[in-house]
C-alpha cells in the first residue's frame, strides 16, 4: 500500500488511495477475480454525460485496451466488492462518506476537475476530484461514491462537493471510479 502518500490526519486516522501498484499486489497475492474480469466489461466514461459499456475494461485496462500508464494512479475500473475484498486483505477499511470529507478537508493541492487534467497519480493532486471514491454503505446496498472526478465542476456533476449525492451498486466499475482506505495508527 501507498503509505508514502496520505491524506488528512485526524484522530490518529488518514485516508490513503489505492493506487494500481497496490491492488496489482492485492491480487497478486489472492488470485482475486474483480467483478469487471467476470463480466467481461465495464462502463468507460467518456464524459460528464456519456459513457459506453467496453468488453476487457478492467483495472487492468481501464479503458478496455491500454494499462494504466504509471503504477501511482489511482486503481479504477473496481466495484464496491472488490474494494471490501482488498480492505479484507490489506486490513484497513473504507471511509463513510461523511468521514471521507472530514479526512480530505485539510488537503490543499490542487482539485482536479472540469476536464482540466487527466487522471493523475495520487500523490500529485488532491484526492477530491481525481476520481470518485466508493465508500462504506449507509443505508442497504446502495454504494455513495465521493469526491467526484476529473469531469466534475460546478457546471456538470458538482460531485467535488460534499452535498452531490451519486450511488451506485456494488457491482459497477467505472473508468472514473477508484477507492481510498482509511489507516488507523
């Protein structure tokens, strides 16, 4: 895991993303089968608005053809089960949503966001806004996802701000969609 990077100190907790390098290790180590590799396919945003279900998209190849290009991004193309499966296995846990915003609050790099960047490696940017983040369910089984992505402004989705409300169930993957572990020391 990533410890090098991390996000927010609070009470002796922070928030770490994922990155690719990290769940490459993940399954490396258990031969986990993600929900994308079962299915065959994933959806590829291509923007705010439109998106396309792409066979072979994985966290392999996000975008159902190339690998990520560096190992620092964040993990995507990942559903809510197989971040509880990594959590499992790396012993940490996922954010609530209201605990996600409390540990980005003092991140002070730059949001990324209305297209402005590419999906950039965690420790370069702020958490908030690279891609959205899958946390611990609430209410059922609906999956909220916070931070928004690089497509999100004030225009669009607004999901860089805590209010937007985005769920999704436990089985979607999306191109823009990772997770970040919450470590206790």
């Amino acid at each position: 895991m990533s410890f090098f990077f991390f996000i927010g100190c609070q009470n002796n907790k922070r928030l770490v993303p994922v990155t690719v390098a990290d769940f490459e290790a993940f399954i490396t180590a258990t031969n986990y089968v993600t929900d994308a590799e079962r299915y065959g396919w994933s959806i590829v945003q291509l923007d705010v608005y439109n998106y396309k279900v792409v066979e072979q998209a994985t966290w392999k190849a996000p975008d159902g053809v190339h690998p990520p290009r560096q190992k620092n991004l964040p993990v995507t193309q990942v559903s809510f089960n197989d971040a509880a499966a990594y959590c499992q296995w790396a012993g940490v846990r996922l954010p609530s949503y209201e605990e996600y915003w409390k540990l980005v609050a003092q991140d002070e790099r730059t949001i990324v966001s209305d297209n402005s960047l590419p999906i950039s490696p965690v420790d370069s940017v702020n958490v908030v806004g690279n891609v959205w983040d899958i946390t611990a369910p609430v209410k059922g089984s609906a999956i909220r996802l916070a931070g928004g992505s690089l497509f999100c402004s004030p225009n669009t989705c607004h999901g860089t701000q805590k209010a937007r409300e985005l769920y999704v169930d436990k089985t979607t993957g999306n191109l823009h969609c990772g997770f970040s572990v919450v470590i206790t020391e």
